[in-house]
C-alpha cells in the first residue's frame, strides 16, 4: 500500500511533513485511524495524542495535542492542532 503524507501544523509552525504508514487521531467523535486511501473526511479533535505509524507493524511514536481540526483529503492528512508537543 502507498504511504500517507501527513502534517501536522500549529499556528506557530509546520512541525511534521512526512509519510507515514498510518495515523490514529483523537477524535471529538471518537479516535479513527487513517490509510493511504482513506475517504475525505473532517473533524475536531479533542486534547489527546496522535499515533503516528512509520511502517505497518512498528510501535508508534505519540504526539501530545491540544484542540483543532484534521482533515483527510486527496494530498493526505493535515491536523492543524493549537498545540503540538513531537
């Protein structure tokens, strides 16, 4: 399966661009996970952590963050988040 290209922006800085396997997002509706693939979607997040999959079966590196916004389109998935401690 191709890679996801996923970023992760504050309003401060762009503080990840990179692809990845797959990412779970703390959803306000729940976490959900995105593939390479996954239909477009938008939704809040709630204060939580991303997981963030390099390859299929690794451990995932966990990014704090607070509030946003994530949104899956055709490039991928962008989560704009107020904060972000990677």
């Amino acid at each position: 399966m191709a890679d996801l290209h996923f970023e992760l922006v504050t309003p401060e800085k762009l503080v990840r661009s990179e692809d990845v396997y797959m990412v779970v997002v703390p959803g306000t509706e729940g976490d959900f996970g995105v593939l390479a693939g996954h239909a477009p979607v938008m939704s809040t997040i709630r204060d939580g952590e991303l997981s963030v999959y390099r390859t299929a079966g690794a451990e995932p590196e966990r990014i704090a963050i607070e509030g946003g916004f994530a949104e899956v389109g055709d490039r991928g998935l962008t989560v704009l988040a107020e904060k972000a401690s990677a």
